[in-house]
C-alpha cells in the first residue's frame, strides 16, 4: 500500500469514527403518543404554573385516522399531535397533515417541548415552524430557563414560516426548552420541526499518528 493511500484510509477511519460519535434528536422522530417522555425528550405545555408534561390517560386522543397525541382539554387547550400512518392525513380546517409529521396547537396555554441533555459537548439545536392555521404564534428557544440570544420569532398566517439554528456548548442534564406562545385560543395550529445534533469532535491526533509516522519514514 502506498503512504498516500495508507494516510486516505485512516483519514476515512477517523472521519467514521467522528461520524459515530455525533448523536442526532428529533423530537418528530422520538414522540410517541403512548408516553409524554420519550428519551430526552418531554412533551408538554404551560399554563401558567410552569411545565406540565401531558398526562397519557386522560389526555390521550385518537384525533383523525392515524393522527394521535394529546390534548389539554377538548376545546381550546393545547395539543400535540403526530401522524403515525404512511399516508397523508386530513385534518380540521383542511390541515393536511404529512407522515411522521408533528403538529401543535397552544391554544390557552404555551405549548412546550423539553430537551434533557444526556450528555456533555457542543450541540447544534435548530427549530423550524410554519403555521397551520391562519392564526398567529411566536416562537422562543431557553436554555436552562434562559432565553436563548435571537431566538424570538413571529409567525403570522396560514403557511407563514420561521426557523433557528445555534450552537451551544451543553452539561448532562442541561435542559432546552422549544416554547410556542399565542394570543389567540383558536386557529394557531403550527407544524413543528425540532432537532439537536452533538457536533463531532475533530478526529484525534491518536488516530492520525500512525499514519504521520508512516509518512514521515517513506521520506526518509
């Protein structure tokens, strides 16, 4: 094997080996509507006496078809829901709701999803939201009960978009919250895309070394 394609393999090993290292959490990907935490991840909502996962039993709902989560109450409290079917399902209002699709409805309360960081490291956590009602909502982004630097956004009318993407350096236990405040009890329904990704350390010198040597001894 020649130095140059004895460096590339370990330069792919150690590209792997960073790749593996990085873990990735979708909060679409992980909800389920069987348990309010799944994970890292916490699904609720706050109405004023600060956050409340849903409670499966009683706020359990079968929505439409293969659409399922939970609701607050039956009339104009929060939800969370998500599409667990292979299709595209209809909804209320001609919402369409798309497969393994979430959506959220704050209604009286703010809806509220929690990330517990399970581990220590630089984390790229990014939101994107687009109304599904012709309401309006805003969207805030905290960190440890902290709002995050440039993380409010307003989204008003039906299709209208935002989304947020940081860096931030997180210890075990770290807790983010991805909040959705409304002033209105009706039409704020919005589709939510919430997701942390740890970002891979730089390969190490202990992987190159071998190769560095190897190099370095061909050119003598």
């Amino acid at each position: 094997m020649t130095g140059f394609k004895f460096v590339s393999s370990f330069l792919a090993f150690a590209a792997l080996a960073a790749a593996s290292s990085a873990q990735s959490y979708s909060a679409a990907a992980a909800f389920t509507d069987l348990a309010a935490v799944s994970g890292p991840w916490a699904y609720g909502y706050d109405a004023g006496s600060g956050f409340l996962t849903y409670d499966v039993v009683p706020m359990h709902r079968d929505f439409a078809g293969d659409i399922k989560g939970f609701e607050y109450d039956d009339v104009s409290g929060p939800y969370l829901a998500k599409n667990f079917g292979a299709i595209s399902e209809g909804w209320y209002n001609g919402i369409v709701v798309a497969p393994g699709q979430i959506l959220t409805h704050p209604g009286n309360a703010n809806h509220q999803v929690r990330f517990t960081s399970p581990g220590a490291g630089l984390f790229t956590v990014s939101a994107a939201m687009q109304m599904a009602d012709g309401g309006s909502n805003t969207f805030k982004l905290f960190l440890n009960g902290i709002q995050v630097p440039g993380s409010s956004l307003a989204l008003a009318g039906l299709g209208s978009t935002a989304s947020f993407s940081t860096n931030l350096n997180l210890n075990p236990g770290d807790q983010i919250d991805f909040v959705g405040y409304t002033g209105l009890v009706f039409q704020n329904a919005m589709f939510i895309d919430y997701n942390v990704q740890a970002v891979p350390e730089p390969a190490s010198f202990v992987v190159l070394a071998p190769a560095l040597l190897f190099l370095q001894r061909r050119r003598k």
